[in-house]
C-alpha cells in the first residue's frame, strides 16, 4: 500500500529547472540509442550527486522491485549510486532523437518508491517541467 492517490494534473505546477541539469540531460539523452531516452539526475542542495539513464541490461536491484524484463529504470540507475540516501532531489528528463522533450514521469513501478527516496521529484511533461507533490503521496503510518 504505497499511495494514497494517483496525482492528476491539477495538482502540478510547472516550475523551473537548473539550466545545468537541463543541458547536461540533453546531452546524455541524445547519446542513448534507443526509441526512449530517459535520463535522471539527482540532486542534493543543488549539487549533482548521481545520473542515470534507461539501460537495456539486467541488475539486482530491477528484479527486487519486479520490473518488466529486469530492466533498469533511469531512476532507479541513478538512486543505486547514491551512498548517502538523505535530502535527495530528482529530477527526470526525456527528450527524442531530435531533443523535444517528452514525457518522464516516474513509471508506476518506480514511483511509490520514489515518492519515499526523494524529498523532491520533478520531471519532463513534454510541455515544461512538473514535480509531484511528495508529501501528499508519502506512506503516513510510519
Ligand atoms: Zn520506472
């Protein structure tokens, strides 16, 4: 029992992204050669601690929380590189072979996970950039 809802539209905001994060997404996005290119950077007080993409390969950590064909998730690529799991910001990106952005909300795998690693969570929608309001999806009972 993750969450409490599923967020809809009208809850997001469109807020403004790090121009660094935002190039240097495009860049690793317009290098993978595949039909999605998804890229997660992770942030602690503004600084980039890990990125990660959407690799086609297998890892421990895809098959503990069931992803389809053991695949690893950008998201979760980037979150297996962070040592210290404390005040962690991600943000999600995906752009296409020609760099428009695309949608890169976290899949419904990853996000009740997400929602508990990350005190932020901000992603490309294909038209700006939205966040999750983490709080209000939080397991409270803990
Ligand atoms: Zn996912």
């Amino acid at each position: 029992m993750g969450l409490l809802h599923t967020p809809s539209v009208h809850n997001m905001k469109q807020i403004d992204c790090p121009c660094n994060i935002y190039t240097l997404a495009k860049e690793i996005c317009l290098r993978i050669d595949r039909p999605k290119r998804h890229c997660s950077i992770i942030l602690r007080k503004g600084r980039v601690v890990a990125v990660g993409t959407n690799l086609m390969k297998t890892h421990p950590m895809a098959k503990k929380y069931g992803y389809l064909f053991d695949e690893l998730h950008s998201e979760l690529d980037a979150f297996r590189k962070c040592d210290d799991r404390n005040g962690l910001e991600l943000w999600n990106f995906r752009f296409n072979r020609f760099g428009n952005e695309r949608l890169s909300r976290p899949c419904p795998k990853c996000l009740p996970w997400c929602v508990e690693a990350f005190d932020r969570i901000c992603y490309t929608t294909g038209e700006g950039i939205s966040e999750i309001p983490v709080d209000t999806l939080r397991v409270k009972d803990r």
